[in-house]
C-alpha cells in the first residue's frame, strides 16, 4: 500500500518557534514528516510519496530518497497549494493512478503505528473514502480549531443489533468541517482513500472549493464516506505552540514499558524522561548510550572496590537511572534494533556482576570478614538468574515473561535490576556492605526459586 | 486422524528375552506399544484403536485408557487372530467407520514420529492404501524376513520429468511379499488406509488368504496401493533378540543433538549414552536427574573450596558428564516438557556459580593472591553469559543459536559448559587453581564479545 503525505502547507502558527518549513519541525530530536515516515514503516508502509508546496526545495533536500529512514520517498509538486489543500491531493494523483486504494496523512500530523495500522486496515466503500475519526473529542486539546465530523453511529449502533449480518455496520459521516455545532468525533487527519475522492476534489475545484473537507463532504453526501474509528490510538495536529507542548508530552508518556519494575516506573523513569527529552536533540545512538551507561557502572563498580561505598552507591544509582535512556532513546527516534537490545542486556549483565564484585571486595578488604566473600559469590549466582528465566520463557513460549503476571508477591522483592541497583543505592549511602551483599543474595536467589515453582503452572 | 495399532501377535522369536506378551516388551524403559502411542502423540494424533488378540487381557491391564501417555485408547479384540494379521486389521473396522482415512501401525515397529508425519501426510488414492516404504533396503538389518515392495519409482520418476503436472507422481506398489525376488524398497509397517482396504481384506478372507499383505497385493492389482517414500526416517521391526539390539542401538544414536559442543560430542556423549541406557529402565525422573547432577556439582564445588583441586575436578568432570543424562532419558522416555529444561538451565547455571565460587575461595586461600579473586570474579560474570546470549538469541528470533552456523572460530575456546567443565576437571587435576580460573574469565568474556560482534549481521 502507498501513502499520500501532505506537506505542502504553510505552518503559519509555528513560525514563532521555527523558522524553517513546517514538516521539517524538530520534534525531539526529529522532523514532524520524518516521524511520519518512520511510523509509516513500523506500520508496514514504504512507498510514500510527499507532496511539497511552500517552501518544497528545502522540504525536498532535507528528505532526500527517504532511505535513511527505511522508506522510498518520490515527490508531487502542488502549484496551487495556497488554494487549499484539496488542491495538494490532486497534485499527487498521477502517483496513485494505479492504486486501488491509499493512505492519506498530514505532514503536520503526529500519529501512532497503531493508529496507521487501523486505518489501513479500514477499507473504503467502491469509489469512496474510509476517515480516521477520533470519537473521544473530549481529549483534543484545541476542539475550537480541529475538523469536526458528525456521523450516523448510534444509528448504525442499533441498526446492527437487530439488522442484516451483512450490511457495512460501520458509521456514516454525515457531516464535516471546523464549525459544526453538532458533532461526535474528530477527523484526526489519516484517511483510506480511492481515486473517487480524487474525482470529488476535482468537481469540489470546478466550483471553487479547494479543501479535503470539501472533498470529503461531497462523498459524504453520496453515502461513500464511512468513519474508521481509531480507539484509544493516540495523535495529535501540531500546529501551534501550545500543540507541540502536547505533542511532546504524548510521545513521553509512552516511554515507560508494562516490564517495567517498581523503582522503574516509581522512580527512574521520572528523571530518566526528561534526560531523554533533552538528550533526543543529539545525535547521540542508543548505543553509544548503553555503553556511557556501562563505563559509568564499572566507576561505580571500582569507587566500591576502593572503600567508597557512599559515592559508588550514588554513581550506581545515576547509572541505573540511565540505563532507561539508551531504550527511550530507541523508541523516541525510531532507533530499536535486535542488536541494540542484545547489546544493552549483556552490558547491564557485565556491569551488575562488576558492582556486586567491586562491593564484595570493598567490603572484605574494610571488614576481613569472608562472610562478604561468601554472600558476594552468592549475590553474583543469583544476580544474572532473574534475565535468565525470562529470557528463556520468551524463547520456549514466543511470549513476553510479564512479572505483574508471573511474578505474584515475588516482584516486591526487587530482584530485578531495577531493585538491585536501588539496594545497592541505599546499601552503599549506608555503608552496609555485607548487609547489602546478603540482601541481594537472599532476594535474586530466592526470586528465582520461588520463579521456577510457579512456572510450573505456566509452562 | 484416527490410528490402528495392531497388537494381536504372538511374537514367538521374543520368547527367549520376553516372557510377557510381545508389545508389552520394555525397550529401554517403556514397552514398545507404549513408545508407539508417544510416537503418535508426538505426530499430533492421540486417537488409537489397539487390535487384541494373543495375551490381550493382560495387554489391556497394563495400558488402560492410555492417559498416563496423554493419548486416548479404545480396544478391539481380533479372536481370528491366529489366522493372520489381515484378520486383526478387519476387528478393528467398526472404529474407523467414519473416517476418511486413518493410520495403520504394528506395535512391534519402532518408528519415529517424523516418519508418522510423512505417511499421515501422503493421502491414499480413493478407496486404497499408501504404504510407507523404506527405499534404502540395504540398511534393513533382516532383509530375510522383511516384507519387500516392488514399485514402479523409476518409471513414475521419468513420467514426471516430462509429465503433465497434475498427475500423481507418486510410486505406485506393483509387488509385495517376503519372498519378491525384484524389489526396491521394503514395507516399514505403516499405512496410511481407506475403507478400501478393509474391502480387500474381506474379499481375501472369502478366497482363504488373510494377511495385511494380501489386501495390499489386491489393491495394488487394481493400481489403488501407493507407495510413500519415508526418506532417512529411521525403524526397525523388533522381532527377534538380534533386532532388539539394533532397535537400542537406533534409539540411543538419537540421543546426542547439534547443538552439543565439542567436549560434549567427543568425550561427554560416549560416557552419558550408555549410562541412560542403564537407567532408562528405572522410574527415576529427567527432573530428579537434574537435580541430582546439581549436588554433584555443588559437592565439587565443596572440594574445590576446602582445597581438594583433584577430587573437585574429577567430580566436576563427573556432574559435566551426568549432565547429559537428564536430557537423554527425557527424549529416551518421552519426557520433555518446557519446566524440565528450564529447572536444569537455572540448576546448571548456579552449579557453574558454585564451582567457580569453590575454586575461588579454594584457590585464594591456598595462595593469598587477590588475583583469584579477581579472575574468579570476571570468570562468575563471564561463565553465564554463553547461555545468555543464546537464548536472547533464541528469543528475539524464534530460531536456535547455533554455535556451528553463529560463532565462527570462537566454538574451538570450550566456553560453553561442556569445554568450561572440562576445562576445571583439568585444571583441578592439574592443581592450577589461578591459571584455571584466568582461562575461564578469559575465554567466557572473549566468547561473549566475539559473539556480540558476530551477531551484528545475523541480527
């Protein structure tokens, strides 16, 4: 399937904040049109062709073949853009010619994978047009601006509960534009279209109307317009400042991950967010970052190992804050990769085992005692077992290990690294050495063995 | 689908070894009805019909309903066994009268579940039999007493290279009988059958002629009898002592799998086969195996710490060599399951943890040299990570690490656990506590990083 992506327009809003063209507004760290092309790949899209208008040169240039972003970019030209953005559809009708039906989207538009995966998956009536509708007005933080629709859906609703099995049971769009008075959903911008909305557009011209809107309401009228409901799919129209305030917290706040442990989600990814705001701008890689993240534990690592437990436990505790950037970075700036994933597990694996051995050491050449010597070998045993029993469920089961489903009370023991890190934390501003080391032997050893016994039930 | 396992004979060449009815006869561990119903299940059928006939009671008593196999057992008594193995195939026709088409196996053949998959994917002609034939016939051990199939292969192969395309290429079985002076392959003993051939059998009956074979020659006079190559899949016709012995030995060269390393395969393998061959015969568990290995390693690991370097390694090498039999006796008796390789992953890993801690403690205070502690350290962090990149591996893209196709020249370093093991055995003998534990920290980090780098491009 192809996208049509729309990048003409003139962004008059934003130009308080960025001088440039509008689809080349940085977004943490990258163009508002790359984030386009990069979701337009995760959800499976490749050949995308973007149609340029004000300032097309510099939008062109900067964009190139659209390779470094693992797509295929050719461009349309649309002379008559200032005339609306109708007018930029029909400029790439010679490259949808042999399409049975396409994507449509907004340069200026964020948007999920989700939400591209929705409404591709939404097919257009014959000669139609299917609309991305967000149908939870209520969470679109500038209404006042945003293309309103009205459908038919509590009637489609009913007539569904006692009508044919066959009938397209999805609503209508019985009405369109920015100044509805009565309405219940948001166009959110990605369309599902055929060239009937190509031939709308033209007769719309030949009367002197020149926007999508008018396209779509001209179908709409012929019963050819339905409404693809996105759900909970998130996106926004960045058009302002107060909307790219938005835009960015969006994207934040779906950083954190559901494996995320306790001092994770409560603690770490607190500061590590906003680290990862700042840092997106950089062209800082996410491994490069898993590495910086590694040397910082082996300090931390050899601060114990010469005695200073309260400084080694406060660079392990930076460290492990971290430790969330490299990943955040990844899925901020559509960077994940196997490798990297590899990558970041064998450091975090290597740099836990040198900060439980500079700890062991510290705290027997402070001590004397071999009972540090003894807890140390059993907390650097047990500390690896906690990725070794997910990591192996995934690969017999082909499913994510999820402790808040697997785990039971054992995911308050803060065996996983998250915790570790954090009881070596406190541990070292403590300066409790060897108590530090028989917690972490007690809890990973003890994770894992209350692990495999309820596995028994999963496997 | 539904399959028929003929167990009515009398076995009279088994007497000697066997005084019990022939398919209750143990073949290392479990009767060899009982190795043909897991064959089944394993090829995705649990629906068996067992013919009875000599002994049957005492046949019947011993399986049940053949739950405790995980397969469902209904039974069918042949009284006119004795007049030959067509008889016993007509008992049990009122079980398969709904079915299209259904498997035909002897409980006396050993076959592998690979071979039950070829034949129940080779659809019989309408109303006939496709007949799984072995096309190697010189690696059949009794040729004397086999039964020997006559086919047309190479006159089909040469229709098909200028054939048309739809035709059924198939062999057809043009001959069939022991005593076949002309013959290219041999009858393996499962069918894949129709009604049809019950139709023949009963048409025999009539004329006086009551074996399997005869139904099959009759079909095959009227071009309804197919032949369907079982490729190198392995089985033997257990019928007499000298085949019981070839049957063994068939079973235990399945036992060692690719992915053992290069101890494993050239020394390990050779000690652990025979030694699951003694045991197959006692109740004893894979799990209760894995477990016993456990204390093993951590008895070594116990002589190592108190400075017994050449028992610890002995004992060592000892667990390293056992450790291969809780995974021979699961394959050898139909015991894998998903929590079994699990528990002896997270066993195996903290024994290598104990062994290492041993040599450590061992080592330092024999020496006072804080190296040991130091290489005992790397060598805790490195030891786990072989496993771990496997299977992040192995969960990231469903496949199998292969250490032939992945690692390249680092598989000849021995740090996997067989050449790790290995490596403390000599070491321990050698009383080169230091040297061996600096080995170990070396060759598991240098694997891990090497590793790391190759994965690069098959990630």
């Amino acid at each position: 399937m192809r996208a049509v992506v729309l990048a003409a327009g003139e962004g008059r809003r934003l130009r308080s904040v960025h001088p440039g063209p509008k689809p080349l507004f940085p977004l943490l760290g990258l163009p508002l049109i790359v984030r386009t092309f990069c979701t337009l790949r995760e959800a499976g899209i490749a050949d995308i062709v973007v149609v340029l208008g004000h300032r097309g040169d510099e939008v062109r240039a900067a964009l190139g073949d659209g390779s470094r972003w693992g797509v295929r970019v050719t461009y349309a030209e649309s002379p008559d853009w200032e005339k609306g953005n109708g007018a930029s559809v029909l400029a790439a009708a010679p490259h949808v010619a042999g399409e049975r039906s396409w994507l449509l989207l907004m340069a200026d538009h964020l948007v999920t994978p989700e939400l591209v995966r929705r409404v591709a998956a939404c097919t257009p009536p014959e000669g139609g047009v299917a609309v991305g509708v967000d149908f939870t007005p209520a969470r679109v933080p500038d209404l006042d601006e945003a293309t309103k629709v009205q459908t038919d859906r509590v009637t489609a609703r009913d007539a569904a509960d006692g009508g044919a099995a066959n009938q397209d049971t999805r609503p209508s769009v019985v009405a369109i534009g920015k100044d509805l008075s009565a309405f219940d959903g948001v166009d959110c911008g990605v369309f599902h279209a055929t060239s009937g909305l190509l031939d709308a557009l033209r007769a719309c011209a030949e009367e002197g109307r020149h926007t999508l809107s008018d396209g779509v309401r001209r179908l709409a009228a012929q019963g050819r317009a339905v409404a693809c409901d996105i759900g909970d799919a998130r996106w926004c129209d960045v058009d302002d400042p107060a909307a790219v305030r938005h835009a960015r917290r969006m994207l934040l706040e779906q950083l954190p991950t559901p494996r995320d442990g306790l001092i994770s989600r409560h603690l770490n990814r607190k500061l590590s967010v906003p680290i990862s705001a700042a840092l997106a701008r950089f062209a800082v890689t996410p491994n490069q970052l898993s590495f910086a993240t590694f040397l910082l534990t082996a300090l931390a690592a050899g601060l114990f190992a010469a005695g200073a437990f309260v400084a080694g436990g406060v660079v392990a505790q930076v460290a492990s804050v971290l430790d969330g950037v490299d990943g955040e970075i990844a899925r901020l700036k559509f960077l994940r990769s196997r490798f990297g994933e590899l990558f970041d597990a064998i450091l975090d694996r290597i740099g836990d085992g040198l900060l439980l051995a500079g700890l062991t050491y510290g705290t027997y050449a402070a001590t004397g005692s071999e009972w540090a010597l003894l807890f140390g070998a059993l907390a650097l045993i047990g500390s690896p077992l906690s990725m070794m029993i997910k990591d192996r469920y995934r690969a017999m089961t082909g499913d994510l290990y999820r402790p808040d489903v697997h785990d039971g009370w054992v995911r308050y023991l803060l065996a996983n690294r998250d915790g570790r890190m954090f009881v070596l934390f406190l541990g070292g501003i403590l300066e409790q050495g060897l108590a530090t080391l028989a917690v972490l032997a007690f809890t990973s050893l003890t994770q894992a063995v209350v692990r495999l016994a309820r596995l028994k039930k999963f496997l």
